[in-house]
C-alpha cells in the first residue's frame, strides 16, 4: 500500500473505505461488454483492445449473426472478419486471433472455451486481460481485469506505484479482498467514466476524494473556482 499522506487510513482500513464508497457511488456497476457466451465475451474482449466498449457492443452482433457458429468462424476468410470488424481498430490482427481462437478451441478444447488460466492464454490474441475478464465475467472465477481505467485509478488511489498490468494485479489481489476481485474492474470503469476521467478529473467533487492519496494531496484552497464550475480538472 502507498501512502502518500499520514493522515490517510491505511492498508485494510482504506481499502474497505474505497470499496464501500465505490459501491455507494456506482450500485449498478458491472461488465459494459455485452454478452450471451463465453465465446461471445471472450471475442469482445479481442476486439475490444484500443477500441470503446461501446463499439464492441455494435460490432459484436453483427459478427456473430454472420457466423452463428466457431465452426463458422473456422471456415471464415479473414477478409471477412476483418470488413465486418473494422471500425474496431487494429483489425487485421484481431481478425487473426478470432479466427485463430476458434480453431484452436475446436481442435484443443471440444469447441468448448476453456475455463483455465493457462488453456485461455494459449489462445491467439489472449493476454491476462482477456483471460480475467473470461474467468471472472462469465466463469465467475476471481480475478481482477486490469484495463487502462483499473491501472490508472488505482495508481491515483495508491493502491499501486506500477505501470506493468502484472504486477498491478498483483499488487490489488495483495489489498483488495478475493470477494471485490471481480467488481474492483467494474467500478474501476464506472469512476473512470464519471468522475475521474483520465483528462478531466473531478477531484473537487468526488466522494473518494478523502481517502485517495491523489486527491488527499491537492490543495482546493489554491486552486481556483469560476462561480458554480465544479468540473474543475487536476
């Protein structure tokens, strides 16, 4: 744990205290790809690399109304996967791990998408990211989905000092409890979205404010507010 102030609750105390308000602050929280599948998860988390969940979310459809089954994403070309997937970016390769992830599941795995760690990660385009997001989504194993929005506020938090997605997640499954592994990626994403966004944070406004060693440190007092204008960013 960091702690960047003295006065700020540490280890246990902290992290229940961010859990609670989180909650509070986002009841609703939960996985913004959508899904019916664990195929259908695990291809939203490939084409979700670079590229908006909600994007995915129209994208995603379509794709799977095309081909209905993974033997038809087998017999795909790869052109096209990749007309259909396009406007999610990086196409070209998220259209080899597709199509790559399906024959391996069909040839490996019973045309089943496996359920461990290690068989997840043996599939094309499939990192820890992905891997978590399957496990914890729809497997409902415990584990924590570190995206850009998990790595980035948990910095803010103090929770970690790191940059490397790894060791954030190892650094989190050391503080968090194994029970918020899971919601710790969605609420992640749902403070990103609202109040702390990653060119505008609302520190100002934000109910983490008092137990989050980024916030905790500004000075308002210093800083200056136009009339009602709230959204003042740090």
């Amino acid at each position: 744990m960091i702690n960047k102030k003295d006065n700020i609750a540490t280890d246990s105390q902290q992290v229940d205290q961010v859990i609670s308000l989180l909650h509070q602050t986002y009841p609703e929280a939960d996985c913004t790809l959508e899904f019916n599948s664990a195929w259908e998860i695990l291809v939203g988390g490939i084409l979700g690399a670079q590229c908006t969940d909600e994007r995915v979310n129209i994208i995603a459809p379509i794709l799977h109304e095309r081909f209905p089954q993974l033997s038809d994403y087998d017999a795909a070309s790869l052109t096209e996967i990749e007309q259909i997937i396009r406007s999610c970016g990086l196409y070209r390769n998220k259209a080899k791990a597709i199509k790559g992830s399906a024959a391996m599941i069909l040839a490996d795995f019973a045309g089943q998408v496996p359920e461990q760690e290690a068989d997840l990660l043996r599939l094309p385009g499939v990192g820890r990211k992905i891997a978590n997001l399957v496990r914890s989504d729809f497997f409902g194993h415990p584990a924590i989905v570190v995206d850009t929005h998990c790595g980035r506020i948990s910095r803010l938090l103090g929770l970690t000092d790191s940059k490397d997605p790894v060791r954030i997640e190892h650094d989190l499954q050391r503080v968090l409890p194994e029970t918020e592994w899971i919601s710790w990626g969605h609420l992640m994403v749902a403070h990103g979205r609202s109040l702390c966004e990653a060119r505008c944070r609302q520190c100002r406004v934000c109910p983490l404010q008092p137990v989050c060693a980024y916030g905790f440190a500004i000075d308002f007092s210093q800083q200056e507010v136009r009339g009602n204008d709230v959204r003042k960013c740090y």
